[in-house]
C-alpha cells in the first residue's frame, strides 16, 4: 500500500496559487484588514497649501468686504438719523403750523384791548364805533394775508357746497332759489370752504305760485 508523503512540521511558506489562464501567480493576498481598506481622505484639513499670490489675492478680498461692510453700515446709520430728523421736523411742522398766524393776530389783540380801556371812560359812542372799525379792518386784513376769504351769497344762486339753507321766504323782487338773505357770512380758504354761509332762500309768493298752475 502507498503511503502519502509525510509534510514537515513548524513554519512553512505557502505556495502562491497560480493563475492557470495567464501563466502567473496571483497577487498576494492582504496580511491584514487594514490593508485591505482604501486610504480616507479628509474633507476638512487643518491647512492647505496655496501660492503667495493666491494668499495676497484673499487677504485684498478680505479687506475689500470689510471696508464695503463699513460703509454699507455708516451709510444705514445716516439713513436712520436722517428719516427720524424729516419726522421730527415733520411734527414740529404740525404742532407750529399756525405760530405765523398768531402772531400776526397779536397786533390786533393789542388794539382791541386798548379799545376797551379807552370805551369805559369814553363819552362819545361814534369815537368808539370808528375804534372797533379800525381793529376790525385790521382783523380783516391778517384773514386776507393767510388767504381767508368771505363768501358774499346774497343775490346769488343757492349752492349747497357753500351754503346752509336755514329755510325759505317768500319774495316776488329775487327769483325763484336765489339767496334772498343771509345771517352769518361764509368763508373759504383758497379753495377749501372753511364755513358755510348760513341763508334764507327766495322762494315765490303763495298766490303767485297758485297762479302758475
């Protein structure tokens, strides 16, 4: 009987197993599982390496977005103080719309208080009448200067825009919705109706009327 060969003990090298189709042994096997992972590569490195160029071209960057950030603030900033110094001069404009007008009105505040004082011991009433006249004129003259105007209705068509009909008379002298007469006046600033003049409208007599028909 035939004995198979007897293989020695203790270390041995193994044989490369050989690759039948292309007549070479093939690669070796990894000695161990590191070696059979592929290198890693850090997205994130702790550094690069760049030219001197590529550096000083990043850092005029830096300073270009920097200077451009600091204007872009200071320009916000005299913006900011610009829109809150047009609002308050905005409301000082409100509150002290009319301090001009006053103080044209204070003239004829003095005369009229001198008028009074001269009237308590004055005799003559038509001496008085020509005082109040003058302050009146004058009164008149600071409503003319600020473009205050009277409305004159009498005579005129009525016009519910610029009139407030306190009822109607009878007249066969005025034609037929004119304003026959008025009791307190009207006034207008430029083309905004301050007041309404208040008037009683013509209107034409019963029997006139009975006529007609």
């Amino acid at each position: 009987m035939n004995k198979e060969p007897e293989t020695k003990s203790g270390n041995t090298t193994p044989t490369q197993p050989y690759d039948v189709c292309s007549g070479s042994s093939a690669p070796p096997a990894p000695s161990s599982e590191a070696d059979a992972l592929p290198e890693i590569i850090n997205p994130n490195p702790a550094y690069v390496t760049v030219s001197k160029e590529m550096f000083h071209a990043t850092v005029a960057q830096a300073a270009q977005a920097a200077e451009l950030k600091d204007r872009l603030l200071r320009a916000q900033a005299e913006w900011d103080n610009s829109r809150k110094r047009i609002l308050r001069e905005k409301e000082e404009a409100v509150r002290y719309a009319g301090e001009a007008f006053l103080e044209k009105l204070l003239p004829v505040l003095d005369n009229f208080e001198m008028g009074m004082q001269a009237a308590k011991t004055a005799t003559d009433a038509k001496a008085i009448a020509q005082g109040l006249e003058m302050v009146l004129a004058q009164f008149q003259q600071v409503l003319r200067d600020a473009g205050v105007e009277t409305i004159d209705a009498v005579g005129k068509p009525f016009d519910p825009h610029r009139h407030e009909a306190l009822g109607h008379h009878e007249s066969a002298d005025h034609p037929e919705g004119h304003v026959l007469t008025q009791m307190r006046k009207g006034y207008k600033m430029k083309d905004r109706l301050l007041r309404a003049a208040s008037v009683f409208v013509a209107k034409p007599p019963e029997g006139k009327h009975a006529k007609k028909h």
